[in-house]
C-alpha cells in the first residue's frame, strides 16, 4: 500500500468521512489522483462511497469495517516497533525521550491541524 493509501485510510479514521476533494487537499495530491487512489482502495474494501444526508449532491467517502480494521492493525504494529527500539535504549535515552514528550504532542497536533483543515 502507497503512502498516501495509508495516510489517506488513517485521515478517514481521526476525521470521519470526507469529499473526496477534501481528501486530495489534505493528502497534498490532485482530486483525480485521490478519484483514482479511493476507486482502488474501494475495489479492496477498504472505503465505501455514500451520500451526505444534509446534500444529496455530495459524495462522502468512508472507511469501511476492513479499513478501521486495517489502520488499527498498522497502527499496532508501529506501536510494537517503537516499544522494540526504545528497549534498546538507555535509561538517560529514555528519560531525554519521556522529557520530550510534551513538544512533540504538541508538535504532532499543529502537523494534524494544518493537515486537516476545517473539518466538515
């Protein structure tokens, strides 16, 4: 799976269904690009298209069990990969990260907030 597959599935997953011209802004690619990236993902199961009850002109895009499944599963697994290096560490390695930890929320959450943007 592309990386922009997987962002794409993991931005469904914080933010909830999206147009898909939302999702080729936030994913930094072209609207027929993500058209094209979202027809594949569909065809795997992973995302599923349905009507916006509030504009029936509107086609949202959303995850499916399989994809909420999928990102759960991905996200585990790089959990379990940093909990393997970070054993091997020392402890000041360790503390110097735990110290950190503070920045780097709050630096993950400027990156989710411009990446985002207005939420629909």
């Amino acid at each position: 799976m592309s990386l922009t597959s997987a962002a794409t599935l993991a931005t469904l997953d914080r933010t909830g269904p999206r147009r898909i011209t939302d999702l080729a802004a936030v994913e930094g690619v072209t609207q027929p690009a993500m058209t094209a990236l979202v027809r594949v993902m569909e065809e795997s199961g992973l995302v599923e298209r349905r009507g916006d009850a509030s504009d029936k002109r509107v086609t949202l895009v959303c995850l499916t069990e399989a994809g909420v499944s999928y990102v759960r599963t991905r996200r585990q697994a790089g959990v379990h990969a940093f909990e393997r290096l970070i054993g091997e560490l020392t402890g000041d390695e360790v503390e110097a990260m735990v110290a950190a930890l503070p920045a780097l929320k709050h630096l993950a959450e400027l990156e989710s907030q411009n990446r985002e943007g207005p939420k629909q």
